[in-house]
C-alpha cells in the first residue's frame, strides 16, 4: 500500500502565498504522476496542478501564473507553491500520485486533504 499526507494549509490573506507538501510512503517501486486537486463547498474535485516523473507539468487556466507544482523524487514528496491567492481558491486541497508498489502493483493513491482558506 502507498499512503499520502499533505501538509501546509491554513488560513492567510488575499494576496498572500501557501506551500503544500504531500509525502508518499509505503512500499514504493516508483512513482510516475503526482498531482494536486481541490474541492470548494458544493463544486466538483478539479485538477489543479499535475507533473510527470520526468517533470512536465500542466495547470488549471484559473491558477497558471500563480501556481507552481514541483516534486523531489528522492523524498518522494511533491509540493504546490500557492501565490497570489485569491478567495475563489478556497477549497479542501487533494494529493493524489500513481505509481506502482513493490508488491501490489499499480497503485493510484489520495491524501486526505488540507484546508485552504483566503480571506477578502
């Protein structure tokens, strides 16, 4: 099994910066896409961000520009630098990663996600 914990949400102003982490553990062969998605109160779970092993990256039209998905391999750990936030980017915010476990095969995990929130 591949277990994910985000981590670095709160509550910050209009205007302000956030980064996310979000850790995978477990019996890991490798991790090829980690991304990052939310949910507002009463929308639909929408992709933010999304980076391949090999480090291409794709983002959300509303978040391109202010928004930076990274990751480190060797810690198997990817991050969402937040900036320029904006009240619409209220949301619970979502790891997700697939890869393919030692034992078990493919995998396609979720964290449990962390708040954000932005004040006007």
């Amino acid at each position: 099994q591949v277990q994910l914990v985000e981590s670095g949400g709160g509550l910050v102003q209009a205007g302000g910066s956030l980064r996310l982490s979000c850790a995978a553990s477990g019996s890991i062969f490798s991790i090829n896409g980690m991304g990052w998605y939310r949910q507002a109160p009463g929308k639909q779970r929408e992709l933010v961000a999304a980076i391949s092993r090999g480090s291409s990256t794709n983002y959300a039209d509303s978040v391109k520009g202010r928004f930076t998905i990274s990751r480190d391999n060797a810690k198997n750990t990817v991050y969402l630098q937040m900036n320029s936030l904006k009240p619409e980017d209220t949301a619970v915010y979502y790891c997700n990663a697939r890869g393919v476990s030692v034992y078990q095969g493919a995998f396609d995990s979720w964290g449990l996600g962390t708040q954000v929130t932005v004040s006007s």
